[in-house]
C-alpha cells in the first residue's frame, strides 16, 4: 500500500516533534547536572569552611589552654612573692617578740629539715640554751583573709615532728605561735584554747594577742 504525502509529511512532523523533545529533556537533564555540580562545588566549599573554623577552634583551645597554664603560673607566683613579702614583713616584728618577750637567743627563718625521706618546713624557729631552755615554732599565714582551721592543725602538726627531725632540741621545753594579717575572733579564740600564742599585724608589725586570764600556753 503507497505512503501518501500527507502520512510522509506527519511522520516527519512526529519525528521532529520527538528530537525536540529529547533536546528539551537532554537541556533540563544538563542544566540539573550543572546545578548539581554547583551544589556540590557549594557543599565542598562549606566543608572547607567549616575544616577551617575547626582548625581556627583547635588553635585557639590549645592558645587558650597555653594562656591558662601561664596565668596560673603567674598567680601561683604572685601568691609565693605576697608569702615572701608577709613573711618579710612580720619577721623584724616576731624577731623582737621572740627576743623581749621570750628571751630567745637564736632565731632561724625558713627553717627546712629532712628526716627518712620525709621533710619539714617551719617559717620561723627560734631557741635558747642556757637555764631558758626552750624553744618556739612560729606558722606564719600570709594570705590576707582569715586564717583557716587547717591554719591551727597545721601548727600543731609542725610541733608535735619537731623532736624527731631536731633532736638537738628534745630536752627543750616547745611552745608554737601562730601569726596571721587578720584574725576572725572564733578562730582566735580555738588557737588560745589549743594552747598557742596568737599574733596578728598592726600598725604594720605583728603583735601578740592579748591572752585571756588563766591561759597556759601548751607545753609539747
């Protein structure tokens, strides 16, 4: 049967129609290629970023970590150089307690002994021979707020070593005092009835505590 030229003419209308059609769908299927490709350009760009934040974060944790040691470092060292400087300033004070009110004869600051491995360190230690006899363990608490319980058991615990790490000393009679910037009243008041002397600055040196009536300074 013969093709008329109309049939020709619509199946060659049909055919373009189609190749139009598959170049519409090839140009979407490109342009989202394209976008894809720019969406994944953008999704790596964003990584990188963030990669760069995380770096920039590590940095700056380790920086802040390295600022932190330092600070501490500096505090810690502020807090020995005011121990120094307290120290310093109380020793003249407690020199000539211990020399007018006692009658000590020798008076040692930063006192270190070590003994089987273990070590002792008293602020200030001070002795007579002769008919006195004795000697005086002096803690001094150069932090400028209150004195602290630990402050008291402390002391006691430097008193109650002192013969097995000075045995030089152990037919001495000992006595212990315990000097501070300031003194809550409780606290005070604990360290006379644990048999200690109480010193406290004023007036820029350090003065005993007045003693109430009937103290017997503890014999150890």
């Amino acid at each position: 049967m013969a093709t008329t030229a109309d049939e020709v003419w619509a199946l060659l209308g049909e055919l373009i129609e189609s190749q139009k059609e598959t170049d519409r769908r090839m140009q979407e299927t490109d342009s989202r290629m394209k976008l894809t490709d720019l969406q994944m350009q953008e999704t790596d760009r964003r990584m990188q970023e963030t990669d760069r934040r995380m770096q920039e974060t590590d940095r700056l944790i380790k920086e802040n970590g390295r600022f932190i040691k330092e600070l501490g470092k500096q505090i810690g060292g502020l807090g020995k150089k005011f121990g120094s400087f307290t120290e310093g300033l109380a020793l003249p004070s407690i020199e000539r307690i211990l020399q007018e009110r006692f009658g000590m004869e020798i008076i040692s600051p930063s006192v270190r002994a070590s003994k089987g491995g273990q070590h002792l360190e008293i602020d200030v230690l001070a002795y007579a021979n002769s008919d006195i006899n004795t000697a005086y363990v002096v803690e001094i608490k150069s932090h400028p707020s209150h004195p602290r319980e630990e402050s008291i058991a402390q002391l006691k615990n430097l008193l109650q070593k002192f013969r097995t790490f000075f045995p030089e000393h152990k037919d001495k009679k000992l006595y212990g005092i315990l000097a501070a910037v300031d003194w809550s009243e409780d606290l005070k008041q604990q360290a006379l009835r644990e048999g200690l002397y109480v010193a406290r600055i004023h007036d820029e040196v350090f003065e005993l505590a007045e003693t109430p009536a009937g103290f017997e300074p503890k014999l150890w």
